[in-house]
C-alpha cells in the first residue's frame, strides 16, 4: 500500500506530543510494510528532511506557513474560516499537495482537521481514499479555550472561532471516507456532530519498549512538560502556578519544580517567584532524563481533547502521574491505580502532596502503569488498529464489527 500522508511541521521522536504521536503513525505505517510520502507545511527556513524520517517516509516539505500576525486576527472577525485554518490554505501547499496525489497512492491520510483544506485538491488530483485523523477535537478544544478567557474581548473573539470551528468541522467530516481518533471520548464528540462521519478510535501508541527503564534515585519533586506554543498548555502551567503550587507549599514549603518545554511565557517567571524552587529549562535534548530524575510528573489539563503522549511515555517508564479528568481522556486508567486524579486546585494539590511523600504509593502507580503502556500503547506491535484500518479502507472494505 502507497499512503499520502498529509500533515503540519517535521514529526520526531523528541518532539511536541503532536510531532511525537505523528512519528509512530507514519512508523507504524512503514513498519508493516508500506510506502510513505510525508508532504507537509513547515515555516519558512524549515529544513526540507527530517533526518528522523529516514527510511521511514520520503519527505516533501512546503516553507510557506505564515504566523498570525494582528491583522490577521482582524481578519479573523469576518473571514468564514477560523483562523487556525486559514493558515493551511496556501496555494503553493495546495498546488503541491494536488501534484502529488497526481501520482498513484492508495491512501491520502490528513493528519489532523487543520490539513483538511487540502482534500478537494487532493480529491480533484486522485481516487484514493481519504482518512482524517483527529488529534484533537478542534472544535472541543477552542470551545474549552474559551470558556477560559479572562477578559469579555477575548472571550467573545474566542467564542466566534469556536462557533466558526465548529461548522468547519462538522461540515468536512462527512466528505472524508474515515475518520481516526485517539479516545472513544473523541469519536462520540464527532459522531454527535455529523450523523454522517464514519469514525473509529485507534489508541494512541509509542516505541514503549525504547524507552529508559523505570529509576531508582530520584532527586527532583514535580515536573511540568510541555509545548508553551499551544495553548492549553499555558492554561495548565498558569493553573498549576497560581492555584495548585501555593496549596502544595501550604503542607510541603520546600517542594521543587521543574518545567521542561518553551517559549516560556513572560508571566510564568513572575508566577513562580525568585527564590529558585521552580526552574524553566526550556528545550532539553533528553526530556527522559527529567522524567527518570523526578518523583511525580503533573498534567493539570483543563482544556483539550485527544491523549496526552507525556502521559503514556512517563507511564512506560513506570512514573508516577497527577493529572485531570480531562488529562486522561483516552486512557484505560483508573484513579489511584495507575494514576491519581483530581479537577479542582486543593485536591491536585492533596495528590501531589501524597504521591511526593509515599514512596511505596510511587512504586505500586508506577508498576500499574508501566504494564499498561505496555499493554495498549505500543508501537512496535505487530497487531496494529490503526495499520488495520488503514489497509481496510484502502481495500475498500467497510466499518469493523
């Protein structure tokens, strides 16, 4: 099977949760035996191959993918599009995406909604069954965005790309013939938008057994990971600083931070202090280092959809986890067996408190977990949903029982 697969930015084992998850689809794909073409939408100065991909897929990169600038958010206002998809509508990506379904595959795969305004020159180009991939519900994710917003403005402009968002995604879904999630909670979200989308959800899987075995000294208390650039991360970081940390200090004064990821927002720094307990290491070549060195890795999400790939990878390194409701969405997890769960800032904070200070708890979360990254999230598995669905619908066979 040859598979066009249609994405945004240059995917990596190292990478964002998004970059990260898109590397073992495309290696799952390339594992089970088909050819790969990656042709996405990078920002100008990217390079052209992904040294990552090598032997995986062969690489077609488009530098044109504008920032938002002010104007375009003004533009925002009246455009028919939301703004995060009127970034993906260039005509050079769309001439070259339309060039290269030209050729004969026997699969288009849009890797996530954002690469959906490439279907009708991919569709006017070739017969080859498309299959949408979503992340994220965009539409759950904006509305959640919203709900958040300080001000009225911005609330109000986050409530229109919502609602814009919204009609975007339940208009494209029926004109795909396969829609992917992570989480069951994703496919009935999509499934309630369009009657008629047909969806599935695959788990979400990573090279478990690549990463470092689970340690035995462990110097640091609590750490953050994360993509300041999207920002339902910010909302977490901001959350965990202004509401959890100070609770969690309340009984345990002396607790240490660590987050890893950027750009770091201005506002972080002066959240966190000056006394030095909380430490912003940016970027860092071995994020597992940090994961092997700390107690307790914190995901207090509250705005989102899709799976959470730190989760997964600190699970398969048999860590301890203090997340949200909404954090574990798409994981076959349970309160206190292989995670600890809370959605308000003093029982988070209880949480940490208590996964900090019991290191047996830590042992029996972490061994829970790691079985079960094993179990259900690992790439390197022959028995592939998401490589099954694939090869079915290219033979054009109907919805599994």
């Amino acid at each position: 099977m040859r598979v066009l697969f249609i994405g945004q930015d240059l995917p990596g084992r190292r990478r964002t949760g998004g970059q990260i998850a898109t590397f073992y689809q495309i290696s799952q794909l390339a594992r089970a035996g088909h050819g790969v073409t990656f042709l996405t939408i990078v920002p100008d100065g990217t390079v052209s191959q992904d040294a990552e991909l090598g032997g995986l897929a062969d690489v077609i990169a488009v530098p044109e993918l504008p920032k938002v600038s002010t104007a375009g958010y003004l533009r925002g206002l009246t455009d028919p599009l939301p703004v995060p998809i009127r970034r993906y509508t260039s005509r050079r990506f769309l001439a070259r995406v339309a060039e290269a379904a030209a050729e004969r595959y026997d699969l288009i795969f849009f890797n996530s909604l954002h690469s959906a305004p490439a279907l009708p020159a991919a569709g006017a180009a070739s017969d080859a069954p498309a299959v949408l991939f979503e992340h994220n519900v965009q539409s759950t994710v904006m509305r959640l965005f919203a709900d958040f917003q300080a001000s009225s403005a911005a609330r109000l402009y986050a409530t229109l790309q919502w609602r814009r968002m919204e009609r975007y995604e339940a208009s494209v879904l029926p004109l795909f013939d396969l829609t992917l999630t992570f989480s069951d909670v994703d496919r009935r979200a999509l499934e309630e938008m369009s009657e008629e989308a047909r969806v599935e959800a695959v788990p979400l899987a990573i090279d478990v057994g690549a990463l470092p075995e689970p340690p035995h000294a462990e110097e640091n208390d609590v750490l953050f990971v994360g993509s300041f650039g999207w920002r339902p991360n910010q909302d977490s970081l901001r959350w965990f600083l202004e509401e959890i940390l100070p609770a969690i200090r309340a009984t345990r004064p002396g607790t240490t931070v660590t987050v890893v990821g950027s750009p770091v927002p201005q506002w972080a720094s002066l959240l966190a202090g000056g006394d030095g307990r909380v430490s912003f290491v940016g970027d860092v070549d071995d994020v597992f280092e940090h994961f092997a060195r700390s107690r307790v890795l914190v995901v207090p999400l509250r705005i989102g959809s899709g799976v959470r790939v730190k989760i997964i990878q600190a699970m398969a390194m048999g860590k301890a986890v203090v997340t949200t409701t909404k954090g574990c969405e798409g994981l076959h997890v349970e309160h206190d067996r292989e995670v600890r769960m809370a959605d308000d800032p003093r029982s988070f904070a209880r949480e940490v408190t208590s996964v900090l200070d019991d290191d047996g708890l830590r042992e029996r979360l972490g061994a829970a977990a790691r079985k079960l990254a094993f179990a259900e999230h690992d790439a390197t598995s022959d028995d592939s949903p998401l490589v099954k669905a694939c090869e079915r619908l290219a033979r054009g066979r109907g919805r599994s029982s």
